[in-house]
C-alpha cells in the first residue's frame, strides 16, 4: 500500500463568523487566525458588517479569507 500525503491541503479557505458583540466577534476571528496558522495559512482579507434588528439588537458578521503562505 503506497500512502502519500499532500501537505498543500488549502490553498484559500473562507471562513464566516458572528457574534453580537465586536468584541465576541474579534476574539472569534483571532482563535480562527491561531488555528489557521497551523495549516499554514495567513489572512488575506477581512469583510464586516453591523445588522440591526426592529427590536434594536445589533449582529457582527465577518467574513474572512485566508491564503497559504508562500
């Protein structure tokens, strides 16, 4: 039996994260970073936006885009 294991799993990953607080929300993303960093894996880009809703409570969304280090 012949294994072989290809260490260039990822070369992008896009990750989506929430939370109702920024605060929840960055300490998401930076867990995520850590782990990422272990796969080789480095942020590209980060997108964010604030949703309120009609009873006033705010939502954090983020969208982030990881790259491999090269």
């Amino acid at each position: 039996m012949n294994f072989q294991l290809d260490l260039n799993l990822f070369e992008d990953k896009i990750e989506f994260f929430e939370a109702e607080s920024i605060k929840n929300l960055e300490e998401k993303i930076q867990a995520q970073i850590e782990i990422n960093k272990a796969i080789m894996l480095q942020v590209h880009s980060v997108s964010h936006e604030m949703y309120v809703s009609e009873e006033g409570r705010r939502f954090y969304s983020a969208v982030v885009h990881f790259k491999a280090k090269k």
